[in-house]
C-alpha cells in the first residue's frame, strides 16, 4: 500500500473508530460492527495501526537521550558552587533553591543538587550521567 492510499485509509478508520466509540451505551462494539458492515479483525488492526502511529509521533526516538559517545566521560566538568543562605518562610521551609553543586555536560544536560541529596541518589544520579554523556 503506497503513503496515499494508507493516510487515506489512516483518516477513515480514525473516522469510524471515533464513531464506534461515540456509539450508544446500551450497543456493544460487536452489535455496532455488525450493523455498520465493519469487520471485528480490520477494526483491531487499524486501531492498532493508528496507536503505533500515534505513538511513534510523540514518542519518537529523536526526543530520547543521545546515546553516550566513549570519551564522554572526559567531557564532564565539575565547579565548586558557594552556598548562600537561604531564606526559610515562617513554616522553616527553604524559600528558595540553592544548589551545591552543578553538573554540565556537553548534551546541554545541567543537573543542580544540594548537600540534602542522599547518597543512593547521587549515586544514581551520577551513573546516569556516565551514560548520557
């Protein structure tokens, strides 16, 4: 099937999938199928189609995490980050973010944390920066 003909056919089972669902509540899928013609099985398959489609769209490989060239590592820098005091607002809570140190990679990626991380997290945190590079 060419690209024309399958947005074609793309556009009328979204069409008659939007009808079905918009069905009466009383009339099940399998009645509604029956009294408009459509086959159960190519019904299925096109919604099938239209989730793949639908997904490869918004959640395409493009919009991941470039994947971490070998000498990556060596592209990560570190800098030592002054701490401020921070305000506290009248329940003690910290009014505003002061991290305690910032990680900057080549990718764009930046990631500011403060001395309340915990280890196992910086430690996560940490080895997945060593993939994304």
């Amino acid at each position: 099937m060419d690209k024309c003909t399958h947005d074609v056919r793309m556009i009328q089972w979204k069409n008659i999938i939007a009808e079905c669902e918009a069905r009466p509540k009383n009339v099940t899928k399998r009645e509604w199928f029956k009294q408009n013609g459509i086959s159960y099985q190519s019904y299925y398959s096109w919604q099938r189609k239209i989730r793949q489609e639908m997904y490869d769209t918004y959640f395409n490989v493009e919009t991941t995490l470039p994947v971490p060239t070998v000498d990556a590592c060596n592209d990560i820098t570190f800098a030592e980050i002054p701490v401020a005091a921070v305000e506290k607002d009248c329940d003690n809570n910290d009014v505003t973010f002061q991290p305690t140190a910032s990680f900057s990679l080549k990718s764009g990626l930046k990631i500011d944390i403060t001395n309340n991380i915990s280890d196992s997290i910086l430690s996560k945190m940490l080895e997945v920066i060593s993939h994304v590079g």
